[in-house]
C-alpha cells in the first residue's frame, strides 16, 4: 500500500490496482506506517492491521 492522500476531507489510499476510501474513524493505536491487509466479506471490503485482530475498518473501492 502506498501513503494515504486526502481526498474530498476523506482518506484514500492505493492498494492492488485500486483506490480505497476510508470514510470513517481510524482506530486508536494504529499507525499509518503499519503492515495493513484488505479483505472482502459478505459484499463489503475492510482494512485489517494483523496487529489488531479483530478490529477492521470499512473502506470503500473507488470507481
């Protein structure tokens, strides 16, 4: 993933040939910097930090 970018006062960032949207709040303890994975479950796409198992943020695919 590369570094987030401002968009429209929301975070984007690029990952695997597409733009993600973050709309909501970024968890507290996660750093920018950490070593992220996206995963697609029942029809919607979250950011998950393996350092944080069991917190997920819900992103947004950028058409």
């Amino acid at each position: 993933m590369n570094r987030f970018e401002m968009v429209g006062g929301h975070r984007r960032f690029y990952y695997g040939g597409y733009w993600f949207s973050i709309p909501g709040a970024w968890p507290p303890g996660w750093a920018y910097t950490s070593f992220f994975y996206i995963t697609y479950v029942n029809g919607g796409y979250y950011l998950c930090d393996p350092q944080y198992p069991g917190t997920q943020i819900v992103i947004s695919l950028v058409l």
